[in-house]
C-alpha cells in the first residue's frame, strides 16, 4: 500500500514538473511571436517624412522609366508608393492602376510586372533610407527566386552608377538597372551599415565599368562607416 502511495506521489510530481516546463516553453514561444510581430509593425520613428515619400515616388520614376512591361500614372505611382509604404505589398493592389504593355498577355505575366512595380518602388525606398545614412551605395542581395543576378550576390554599387548585370556576365545587355527594378528580378538592395552584418571581406565593388575587391579598410574609406557607428 505504502509503495502505492509513494508511486502515485512520484507520478504527480512528474506531471508537475512537466506541467512547469510546457508553460515556460509555451512563454517563451509567446515572447518569440510577439518580438516577430513587433518587428513587422512599422514604427513611429520608420516613418517617412514627405519630402521623403515624394522623393520614393520620384526614384520610382525614375527607374520605371525604361520599363518595358508597365506605364503607370503620377498619382497611380503615388497610390502604389502608399501600397508598399505600409506594407500592404500585394501587387493585385497596384493592378487597376498600371497599363500593361500589351506583349504581357495572361494574368500571370501581368501579375509579375505588378511585382516588378513593387519591387521597383521598395529599390526607391532602399535608396531613400540608404540617403539617411549619408552613405551613397548598397549591397545587392540576391534572390534565390531571381535566375539571372547569383552573381550580382553582395556587390556594392553606387546608387547613382547603376550596374548592367548581364555585361558583367558575358551576355546581351538589358539595360543599367538597380536590384528588384527589371522583370522576373525578387532581389533587393541593402544599406551598408546593414550590409555589412551579413556580408564578409573582401568586398566586391563595382567601380563603374567591372567588379573589383575591397578590403575593410578601403570600404570604410568609401564610406566612412565606423565613424557613423
Ligand atoms: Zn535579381
């Protein structure tokens, strides 16, 4: 009877401790959902001014220019700089408001140079916030699901001084275009202070005609990033 009791004793204590450690677990969890959700808030002090905005929409403009898929209005432009600013990204939002070239004939052609629109216009907000930080350049970040730029992955380049990624590999030029600005392209552009947590030296640089290598010293020379810290 004795055992019994002892075994029922141990058992209980088990679930206890078991108990205990389920609703640490689950808190943990919970902390972890919440700092997510935090992060894809837009906060306060993220948001732009709007000279800022208006300098998105004129970057946008800009490298939409020469697209060959899309034309779109000043105030439809504007309506989409809205549509990514607050994080409403769904390219269907922007659809109503582009003229496609007529070459794009189903809907999902049409959907992706609606997704070209957006990551046009997110490439003007990365250009804006790299202008926050008084440092000119980006680091091109490439897209698993973009099949042309592999080799553009982790290029510096000057925002003024557009690259041609297909010259750059031996292949027939499309144009001198920033990352997420031509069609079928998902990759994005990086400030360098945000760059450089992710990205190691020796850097590759692209100097206005090829890529060279930089080292840390001469990035920081570039860009006078520790000083900024
Ligand atoms: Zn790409």
């Amino acid at each position: 009877m004795e055992i019994v009791i002892f075994y029922i004793i141990v058992a209980g204590l088990a679930i206890l401790i078991s108990m205990f450690f389920l609703y640490q677990l689950k808190k943990k969890e919970r902390i972890k959902i919440d700092e997510q959700q935090q992060k894809t808030e837009i906060k306060p002090e993220e948001c732009l001014e709007p000279e800022e905005e208006e300098l998105v929409f004129l970057y946008s403009k800009e490298m939409l220019r020469n697209s060959a898929n899309i034309k779109i209005s000043d105030d439809g432009l504007k309506k989409a700089v809205k549509f990514v600013f607050y994080k409403n990204e769904s390219s269907e939002n922007c659809e109503e408001e582009i003229i496609f070239a007529p070459h794009l004939k189903n809907d999902e052609e049409k959907k992706a140079a609606a997704t070209e629109l957006i990551n046009t216009i997110s490439a003007a907000l990365a250009r804006v916030n790299s202008e926050k930080t008084q440092c000119p350049y980006y680091f091109w970040n490439w897209a698993p699901s973009c099949k042309d730029h592999s080799h553009m992955h982790g290029t510096i380049i000057k925002w003024d001084c557009a690259a041609s990624p297909e010259l750059l590999s031996q292949k027939s030029f499309r144009g001198n275009y920033h990352p997420g600005t031509i069609y079928g392209c998902y990759c994005f552009a990086q400030t360098l202070p945000e760059g450089i947590k992710s990205f190691k030296p020796p850097y590759n640089y692209y100097d206005g005609k090829k890529i060279v290598t930089l080292s840390k010293k001469e990035l920081n020379k570039l860009c006078n990033i520790q000083k900024r810290k």
